[in-house]
C-alpha cells in the first residue's frame, strides 16, 4: 500500500473527526439532543474528560497522564505504520493500523488543545461555547473530548429480576455516547480480530510442504556417516 494513500485515509478520518467535534461544540449546549434517524439516532453532546465512550481515568492527574499516553501512542504510530508499509503487510491490516492511529490523533487534538481554543460548555446551561475566547476553560493536556453520536436502539427495558447482579435495573442498547474517532479505533480493532488469520497467515507446516525430489545417484561409495 502507499504511504499516500495512509496518509490520506487518516486526513480524511481526522478531518471528518475534527469538523463534527468543532460544529457540535459551537452549536449545541451540553447535553442537547437532536433527533436524526428516529428515536436510535441522534446528535447528543457530551464532553469526556477520560477514554472512549466516556470511561473515566483518575483526575486532573489521570487526565494528564491519559493525554501523555496517546501522544506517545501517536509518536510511536508513525513509526509503526511506516514500518509496516515498508515491509508490506497485508493491506487490509495496513488500512486497521490507519484507522486506530486515525482515531488515536483525533482524541489528542481534542485532549490537548480544546481547553485553550474554546469556552466552557456549562451543564445545566443552554449557553452555547465560543471559539478563541480571550481564555479558555483549561490548559494545555487538559482538554475534554467532544462526544455526540448516540444510538439508543434500545431504550425504557428491564433486565428480568432473575438476572444476577443487574436484575430489575433500567437496560439501554446502545448506551455509550462516542465520536468519529472512537468509531474509526473500534473499527480497525474488530477487523483485526476478525481477521487476522488472513492478515497473518501461518507459514505451511512440514508435513504440508511438497517433498523435494532428487536425482542423486545412490552407489556403494556412499558413505554414510
């Protein structure tokens, strides 16, 4: 595969990642919700301070140490896939690769510069954010990832009280709230999973190998030792 065409997946991802954040953080409060397909589609905003699909990772201190993380998981991609491209692995595991390291960067521009570009989205507030506020509402490393795409399939059930641990509680499919970035991360991990034995095929055993025949003349001045 080219690295071009690498290169060009991961702007495309990224750029779609970017556009979609910049849009809901400037036209939508926290929390608001539209409708687009139905009642399991919808644009809702929320800001997560932790990993994908708003898991939670330790303070001020975890947020740092979380953002630290996926820039050197980033820094270290770049060399990853230029490696791989170089070796020519499978295409299909290259595109995977593109995809997670695509995700991996959207999240880190969010994490690292959207406390300085934008203002505060205050819950409880129908006060939309600014962009390039004379400050923003964070430092550098400290900013929220934008969330927004949300696809309660289905929504109002109950887990049957026989069911150990969430018997009777409230049951939602599909409950977490994600971006483009998380979905293209998701995506390239499940295909890898899904199929790695093509991306990595195993070498044919010996008993599967054809024999090697010869012509070799076999006389008594053989010696056989």
């Amino acid at each position: 595969m080219k690295p071009r065409n690498v290169i060009l997946l991961i702007t495309l991802i990224v750029l779609a990642d970017q556009a979609l954040k910049v849009y809901i953080k400037t036209h939508f409060y926290i929390n608001e919700s539209v409708f687009v397909l139905g009642n399991w589609f919808r644009l809702h905003f929320v800001e997560n301070e932790g990993m994908a699909y708003g898991w939670k990772f330790g303070g001020d201190g975890g947020k740092m140490m979380l953002t630290l993380f996926r820039l050197g998981a980033v820094i270290f991609g770049v060399f990853y896939i230029k490696k791989i491209i170089e070796k020519k692995y499978h295409n299909g595991f290259i595109i995977c690769a593109s995809l997670i390291f695509a995700g991996a960067l959207g999240n880190l521009i969010d994490s690292m510069f959207y406390g300085m570009i934008f203002e505060e989205s205050i819950p409880g507030s129908m006060n939309v954010a600014k962009i390039f506020p004379e400050k923003g509402y964070a430092g550098f490393l400290h900013g929220r990832v934008v969330d927004m795409l949300y696809f309660p399939m289905i929504r109002n059930a109950h887990f049957p009280d026989w069911v150990p641990v969430w018997g009777g509680d409230d049951f939602e499919f599909f409950r977490p709230i994600f971006n483009i970035a998380d979905a293209s991360i998701s995506a390239g991990v499940i295909a890898i999973l899904l199929f790695q034995k093509k991306f990595f095929p195993h070498p044919a055993s010996a008993s599967t190998r054809a024999a090697v025949e010869t012509n070799a003349v076999v006389n008594d001045d053989v010696q056989v030792q």
